[in-house]
C-alpha cells in the first residue's frame, strides 16, 4: 500500500506564462491557466514529484468580475466579488466548472471530464474542492440538472430559521456595514458565511459569502432540527453525487466544523455505499472536534494545522523545541493516522517567504518530518517544492507571503518550470533544482517506503537528553517498523551538519521485537550511501546528519516480528 502524496494545485494559476502581469488585472490583461494545460506531459512532471493525487482548487464556477453573460452565465456584482477573479470559495454554481478555465467556455464540463481521463491515465487521482458551508452572495444554477431546485429558491425569507429554508434571512433589514455595496442592494440582508448573523459584516468577514442552513439555529443557542432532514442536506447529497460520478476520487470539504458533523456522518457513508474508493478530506482546525468529525463524521483525513503544522513552524522560526513535536502526536492518540500532514497550502504563507523563513532550504526538516512522522496523507502545494515565496502585491491580495486565491496571475516559478509546457526546469536556477530532487526524493521515499506508509512508530526523544551528541531542541528521532524493515529517521533543523549519537532504548527492541546486531548493514535512502552500525540497546547509533535536512536509515532484520 502507498501513503497518499497529495499535491495541491490552485488551477487557475497553472500553466499561465505571462511575464507581465499587472497589480488588479483582469483576464484580458494577466490571463489565465485552463484545464487543457494539464497535458500528460505536466502530469507526468506532477508525478514524477512522487505524488499519487492531485487537488485541482478552484475548479468549480465561483463569483467573478469577468462577464461571462454573453455564454449565457449570469454576471455577479462586482461589489460582491474579492478581487478580478473571485475567491474559489464564494461558490456561484455547484453544478457547473468554472469558465476562466475552459478554452471553450461552452465545453467547460467537457474539458473537465476530459482532465479527469488524463489524471486517471497519468496514474494519479483527483480531488476537488466541495465548499458547503457558504455560496456567493450572488449564487444562481444555470447548470443545474433537471428538476433540480435552486438553492434558496423556495425560501420564507420572513423567517430567521427555518429548516425548510437554505440561507439564514434578517427580516426588516438591508445589507450594510463597512462594505461598498454601491448598487447591489440585498433585503432582507441574509447572514455572512463566517456566521456573522446580522445585516452589518465588516470587510475582515467573508462579506463575498452567505452562510448555508444546515437546520441549526444559531439565535436559540443552536437549537438543532435535524428531522426530517434539512433541505440543505439533500441538496448538498446530491451535488456530492454529481461530482462522484464525473470520476473524482475524493473530496477536500472547506471549513467543514462549520457544518454540523451530524451531517457528515449521514452523507459520507451515502456517497461511499456507491463509490466506496472516494475520500473526504476536512478542513477542521478546533482540536475538541477532532473526533466527532472522525468518529461520528466519518471523514477519513482532518487537517493537522493547529498540531504539527504550528509546532513546525515554530521549530523552523527558532521558537519552539524540537521536544515539543512529541506533545503532538501524543495529543491525537488514535486519531493520529485520520490527519493530512502538510507544510504550505493556499491559507498559509509560504515557507519562503519573508513572512516565515525566507527561502526553502530552512524549511526541509519541517517538511522532512511532516511526510515520515506517520502513515497519514502528505500534500505539498504548488510551488513550494521549488522555494516560491509568493512575495508579489497582485492584486486583492497584497503582498502577504501567500500565492494569491483572488487576482489573474502568473507565479514565477511555475512559469520557468513549466517552460511552454516540456517541464524542463532548464529555466530554473540551481537552488530551486536542488530544492525539488529533494523533495521528489522524500516524496518517493515516504510514498512508497512501506514502514513509513503502513508501519508502526516509536518516539526517541525521551531517550535522548541534551548532551554534545544531540541537541533535542534542534534535531528530532524516531524509529518506523514494518515486518523486518527498521527505519531510524533524525531530523536536523540547524543550519550546520550535526554529529549525532542516537540512544535506542530496551523498550523500542522489546515493542517492535528488534533482534541486537553487533555488525548491522545499513542504507540511508536519501542519499543512497550504506553504512555498517551497531544495533543494540547499550551502543548509540553515531551518524552524521546534513543541516536542514535529516536521515533515514533503512535496516533489513532477520528474525524480527
């Protein structure tokens, strides 16, 4: 069995090679990746990294300031709209594909299903974004199905709540705040997707937005009413069926613990009684509801954000211990194999920017140890393997570290690695071509490593004090096991090459039946270099281990259970 290797993709700015893209430019001006970019030779170069998925964001019809009325799309306001292009989380039609990404807007949905067989011969597998928690404030189906009612479409907007009802209405109220809404004008105003129940949200909330009904209402201390089922949750079943059935293999579901996991616990095991192989993914960042997403929500991966990603980060920035990455899987117990691992993604600021360390080097053993550490998902995001460090103002956006969701753009370094299309790299400088053959290397090592993928794991730090061999606040170790295959893995977040000796106590040789080894052969995988160390509980494994970087050596054992 292969770990999950997931590579995020923000698809609109894949395979778009202007060089002179303008702050706030629309798509005439900046332009725009399409679906047809991702060709078998951009997808064997996405492979070739070591991955199995691809998340292809954004790929859904979301709000725009580009007029599309004359393909028969009904144009948004553009008061409505965050930035030229429109985040892909304000959603304007779940049954349609975003036009900014067709060549022929009217093929769009045939260009989508055209990308799906191209991934699937690739040998890779899709996830899309499903965003149920809020739509664009200006959300109307013209893809719909048959017989398909529009959300909202049969609303009593003189009512707050009403499970019946698909948005949350403020009756004798008009939309407000400190929003410019020039002429659109929405009365009575319905409640923000970031659960700002009155008429007034600010330009910090998520104003582009409305928030969904799920039949929980908020202004009776959320007083649920679950049954008969929600008319939002047989709307949102059935969108995960329409998708399901134009081939993806898994969902990424935005802000999901905005949604009732009861919900989720009722439409997953729906969707997977007819395709079992489909997997969920939750954006879920409150710690208490880890479980209840997992155990009663049955999603099969929460993000690990406010766990491992926050810890690493501050290793990397000099603020925490190394010590402190115990703490994190000892929080999650159980939970541990049900979360995705990752090191960047659209919400975060690159690890090269300014923001975080920046440039990639520093940020190796972060992401070194967030792709070993357990069995669960790994995803890297776009870029990040090559040391973006998304510092341009493009638009809506600003220069906040992060790849812009909301403007027309061009990322440089995607640009010059995908060099019109033949993924050359010959147009990428020596660091950032060192920087991606070593994440293509970790990536192909944690995939298919199975004692990294399906193995057990023991942690080494409680055996290794601070002394002149090891330094615990810098370098992190742990052991992986799998039948007779040993991996003894050590992170080093310093700079500088750190001469290390690694205590591997009784306890490790008594819980993984580790036979001692006076002479054991050895390999480390990163670099492909054999080595011949003493295996056993009173000798320390000497090793030397590269700045900002780690090492995994691979022991085949005989005799070991």
């Amino acid at each position: 069995m292969q770990k999950i290797i997931l590579y995020q993709i923000f698809t609109r700015l894949f395979g778009n090679d202007n060089t002179e893209c303008i702050p706030n430019g629309c798509i005439e001006q900046n332009g725009c990746g399409k679906l047809d970019n991702f060709t078998p030779e951009a997808l064997a170069a996405i492979k070739k990294l070591g991955t199995t998925h691809v998340w292809y964001t954004g790929v859904i019809e979301h709000a725009t300031q580009t007029d599309y009325s004359e393909q028969g799309i009904r144009p948004d306001h553009k008061a409505t709209v965050k930035g030229k292009a429109g985040s892909p989380y304000a959603i304007k039609d779940y049954y349609d594909i975003d036009p900014d990404l067709a060549t022929s807007v009217p093929n769009r949905m045939k260009e989508f299903t055209q990308l799906v067989k191209r991934t699937h011969d690739a040998g890779l597998k899709i996830i899309i974004d499903f965003v149920p928690n809020h739509v664009a404030r200006c959300y109307h189906s013209d893809a719909k199905p048959k017989n398909v009612v529009d959300l909202g479409e049969k609303d009593d907007t003189s009512l707050f709540f009403s499970p019946k009802n698909n948005f949350y209405y403020l009756p004798g109220t008009t939309l407000g705040g400190e929003v410019d809404w020039q002429d659109y004008t929405e009365s009575p105003a319905r409640a923000t997707g970031n659960n700002r129940f009155d008429a007034y949200p600010s330009r910090n909330d998520w104003y582009e937005t409305v928030k969904l009904n799920y039949g929980v209402n908020y202004l009776e201390g959320e007083r649920t009413d679950f049954y008969p089922f929600p008319s939002t949750w047989l709307k949102m079943r059935d969108i995960l069926l329409f998708w399901a059935k134009k081939g993806v293999d898994g969902f990424r579901c935005d802000m999901a613990e905005m949604v009732p996991f009861q919900f989720w616990g009722w439409v997953i095991p729906i969707i997977k009684e007819k395709y079992p192989h489909i997997i969920f993914i939750a954006e879920v960042y409150n710690t208490w509801e880890y479980y209840n997403y997992v155990k009663h929500g049955k999603f099969d991966y929460l993000y690990d954000k406010v766990g491992l990603y926050d810890t690493l980060i501050g290793v990397i920035r000099y603020q925490q211990s190394a010590t402190d990455i115990t703490r994190c899987w000892q929080n999650l117990g159980e939970l541990r194999r049900h979360m995705l691992h990752f090191m960047e993604n659209h919400d975060e600021q690159r690890l090269a920017s300014d923001f975080i360390v920046g440039h990639g080097r520093p940020a190796l053993p972060a992401m070194f140890v967030s792709a070993t550490i357990d069995t669960c998902p790994t995803m890297v995001y776009f870029g990040q393997e090559l040391g973006e460090r998304g510092m341009d103002a493009e638009g809506f956006s600003g220069r906040d570290g992060r790849t812009t969701i909301f403007d027309y753009w061009s990322v440089d370094t995607l640009r010059r690695w995908h060099d019109g299309g033949t993924f050359s790299g010959k147009d990428l400088n020596e660091g950032e071509r060192d920087l991606q053959s070593y994440y293509s290397r970790l990536l192909h090592i944690a995939r298919d490593e199975k004692a990294i993928a399906e193995g057990d794991f023991f942690d080494l730090m409680y055996m290794n004090p601070h002394t002149a061999d090891f330094n615990p606040h810098r370098q992190y170790a742990f052991l992986r096991k799998h039948e007779n295959e040993l991996l003894l893995i050590v992170a080093n977040f310093d700079e500088q090459d750190a001469q290390v000796a690694v205590n591997i106590p009784i306890h490790a040789f008594d819980y993984f039946g580790l036979p001692t080894l006076e002479s054991a052969e050895a390999t480390e995988l990163l670099t492909g270099t054999n080595l011949t160390v003493t295996l056993d509980a009173e000798t320390p494994v000497r090793l030397t281990v590269p700045g900002w970087s780690g090492a995994i050596i691979k022991f085949t054992l005989p005799g070991s259970k």
